[in-house]
C-alpha cells in the first residue's frame, strides 16, 4: 500500500510526463516538403499539388505554385487557417484559358470568417509564363 507521500510523487510524476507529452507535441516538426509539380504540368496537377502543400503546411511550396495575385485574401490559405485535408478534386468548371475548381476543404480552425469543419473552397487557376498558377480564389466562384 502507498503511504500519501508516495501519492504525491506518484501524482508529481504524472503531471510532469503530462507536461512533457504537451511540449512534444507542440515542438515536432510538424510540416512536410511537398515537391512542385514537373514543367508543364496540368492545372489539375498544380491544384492537387498545392492542396497537398497546404495540409503538409509547405507553404514554400504553396506560394511557389501561385501568382503574384495569389494572396491572402484572395484565395492563399497556406499559414492562415489549418486545413486538415481536401476531397479529390473534379472537373473546373470552366476548361478555357482561366480555369476554376471547387473543393472541400475540412478546416480545424482559422481567422473569423473561417470556421472549423468543411468548406467549399474555389480556386482559379491561369497559364503564366506557359505554366499554370493559382491566381485567386475563396468561398464564391
């Protein structure tokens, strides 16, 4: 049987691998590198390679496949909300020189106007110097 002094270190030692565990967590590296996509790649390709940027938190490699256009505020989410995952992609909406998708966005937390959950998110995509780039997007076409 413990005698309450041994409760007490017992209970001690507890909290502390409590507290080590919270440290752990929160000092992890937590991103991965995401590669950019080949030249020429599709707009499907960009939009699936910035998707997974964006849930690896690689933002390096996120704004690498926008343009300058491309910014918070007008469609960039990388580094502003914590997105978790994305269905696959479909069909844009509107194959021409500009093209624009639509996904599901599953979002753990972000600024005021994004909540926690799943979202629709839009984004725009045009050639650039013969590449594809994002270059707008948010929560309307």
């Amino acid at each position: 049987m413990l005698s309450g002094r041994s409760w007490v270190v017992v209970g001690l030692m507890g909290v502390a691998c409590a507290a080590l565990l919270v440290v752990w967590q929160q000092t992890r590296p937590t991103a991965v590198d995401v590669r950019l996509p080949p030249a020429g790649a599709s707009h499907a390709v960009v939009l699936e390679t910035y998707l997974a940027a964006l849930v690896a938190e690689d933002c390096g490699t996120a704004t690498g496949l926008g343009d300058d256009t491309f910014t918070v505020g007008n469609g960039e989410l990388c580094g502003e909300v914590d997105v978790k995952a994305f269905e696959p992609i479909g069909e844009p909406a509107s194959p021409d020189a500009e093209v624009t998708y639509s996904t599901v966005l599953t979002v753990r937390g972000g600024d005021e106007t994004i909540g926690p959950g799943r979202l629709t998110w839009f984004y725009s995509l045009a050639k650039r110097d013969g590449e594809w780039r994002l270059v707008g997007g948010g929560s309307g076409p």
